[in-house]
C-alpha cells in the first residue's frame, strides 16, 4: 500500500510547481519515492508469478520513472510531473514489447497495460496478427474480468481512416484503426493507500496478461 503522504506530496506539488517549493519540501518528495519503490517491489513481486517473462528480481529503481519533465522541446515550462509511474515490461520501465503500468496522482489514478504507440514497424505486426487471428484476441477482450475492468481496449490513439492495406469492411476494422492497444482501470487514492492495493492492482493486471501474451506473440 502507498502511503497517504505520498498523495500529499503530489498534491502539493501540483499546487507549487516550481523548484524552490520542490527544493524546501526535498525531504518529503525522499520520502515518497521510497514509499513508491517499496510499492514497486511488491507489485513486482506478485507480477512475476502472474507474468513468467517478469523477473522476479528486477529493480523497483528501473520501473519507477523520473519525477522531472524533460522541458527542452516543451512550451511547458514547469519542471515536475505531478504523478509517480510504475511502469514494468522484463526490462523494467523501458518497454520493448507490452508492458504494465500505474499511474499515481491524487485524482487521476488508474492501472494499465499493452502496448503504447508502438514503433510502425510493431504496429504493423499487430495489425497482421489481429488480421489473421483476430477470434483470439476478441476471447480476450470478451472475458467477463476484462470487461469488468476495461469494457474495451482505449480508443484515443485511433486513425480516423482505414490502414493502408486493409478493405473498410474488414469485421475488426476498428480494431485495426488502433495505434495503440492498451487498456486503463481507474483506481481510487483510497484503494491505493488500503491494505489491498498491492492485491487490487495485481487483479488489474491478471486480465491485461493474456492480452500482453497476444501482443507477444504478435510482435515476435
């Protein structure tokens, strides 16, 4: 379970973003990371015996990810995110392939997974595999718990035209539209911060895996 604190701290920083009210509050922003990768370590845990491909010890450091934003190219200037990430794939935060995610903020929390913008060359193959087997992939996303949890995949990467290649009456057309197969369950900061929250996420991820193993089998 997160740690109450931890919110706070993100609270507080979505009020006070700048560094000066980051640099006085150092202490507390330590403090939550830490609350963050012991987090990460448990979810990593219970996720290996879920996902074989998931090392059961992989660094909880390697799956969290940074709390500064990379403003280089950015017209928004400030400085931190306003969450945490726990972001694991077998190599940690850097996905190659589908990956587990959660996403931590006072409002805005939510667990997911898939794979997320893939490359054109891995979309590509998706694309293929949903094509030729396309009843394996509607199983999955029929099965009572996903639905239970997603209801279906996000569909906010989306093309709003057919995919070079493939005819508009395709029957997974809209699937094939896809160009990114994810899916997201928002979660409370109260089940974040109870006793179940390692528990509640884990049953999140449990019904993203056989998609995970889909997009695996696609991608390899």
């Amino acid at each position: 379970m997160l740690q109450a604190t931890t919110l706070n701290f993100l609270q507080g920083i979505s009020q006070h973003n700048n560094r000066e009210w980051f640099l006085e509050h150092k202490p507390e922003f330590e403090q939550a990371k830490q609350d963050v990768h012991q987090f990460a370590a448990a979810l990593i845990a219970g996720l290996a015996q879920l996902d074989p491909l998931i090392p059961s010890n992989l660094d909880p450091k390697s799956c969290v990810m940074r709390i500064y934003r990379d403003v280089r190219f950015s017209k928004d200037k400030t400085p931190y995110k306003e969450n945490f990430a726990i972001a694991i794939s077998p190599k940690g935060k850097n996905f190659d392939g589908p990956g587990y995610y959660l996403h931590i903020h006072p409002e805005d929390s939510f667990v997911a997974g898939g794979c997320w913008m893939p490359q054109p060359d891995e979309l590509k193959a998706i694309r293929q595999e949903v094509d030729y087997n396309e009843a394996e992939l509607r199983a999955v996303l029929g099965k009572p718990l996903f639905k239970k949890y997603f209801t279906s995949l996000d569909t906010s990467e989306k093309l709003k035209t057919v995919p070079k290649g493939y005819k508009a009456e395709h029957p997974a057309i809209e699937l094939l539209k896809l160009k990114s197969f994810t899916a997201h369950y928002s979660i409370s900061p109260a089940a974040l911060c109870s006793a179940n929250a390692v528990k509640d996420v884990l049953a999140v991820w449990n019904e993203i895996y056989p998609l995970s193993v889909f997009l695996r089998n696609a991608l390899s």
